[in-house]
C-alpha cells in the first residue's frame, strides 16, 4: 500500500502483479514447506552431516551418532523419500550417500547464516 497525494492509502496494482508474477504455485510451495521441515530434526541432520564427510551403512551412522540402528533406518527412510539421500547395496551391506551437491549447499549455507 501507499499514499496517495490526498493522504487515502492504496494498493500498487503494478507491484502485486509483479510479486504474483514470480510466486511459485501453491503446490510447489507445499513441497518447499515439506522440504524444509526435514531439516528441522537434529537426528535427520546429525545424519546428514555424517553423508556429508562419507558414505555410509546404518550401522557406522548409528555408532558414530550413539543411536539405535533403528532410529537410524527410520530417518534414513524419511531423507530418501524426499530424495536427500541415495543408497547402493554390497552384498548384504547398505551404504548411504547424499543425493546430490544441492544438499551439501542447502547444509553449508545453513550453517553459514547460523554462524554469521
């Protein structure tokens, strides 16, 4: 809203369509909701940061955290939904990656801005 020469407020039709121009759809912005939420469980980024220096199973995740594999393997199901982390099985051994270098900016900058 401004105001107008006459002091009554009044809405910048330009503006709001600009701004309406570059919103994203609702559905994508309930992605992007649901997206952000992974990251705000300490286990799933403790989990994360672990992918993030090496590759690897439930167990050494779980040992390295102090955490049960099982707490593990639920976590780890719930970034592999939202396509954070990979996994390549050897043998009877699971090993679990990050998904991609997206997620190695998303953490850094993260802890960036906290750091700042």
């Amino acid at each position: 809203m401004e105001q107008g020469q006459n002091g009554y407020l009044f809405v910048n039709d330009e503006i709001l369509q600009k701004v309406d121009d570059k919103m994203p759809p609702e559905e994508e912005l309930d992605d992007l909701a649901d997206f952000f939420k992974i990251f705000g469980d300490a286990t799933r980024l403790k989990i994360l940061y672990v992918l993030l220096c090496s590759e690897m199973c439930v167990l050494d995740i779980a040992k390295i955290l102090d955490v049960s594999q099982s707490a593990v393997s639920h976590q780890l199901r719930i970034l592999k939904q939202m396509d954070l982390v990979k996994n390549r099985r050897d043998g009877k051994t699971i090993f679990y990656s990050l998904a991609d270098s997206h997620i190695v900016t998303i953490l850094s900058q993260g802890l960036d801005h906290i750091e700042e």
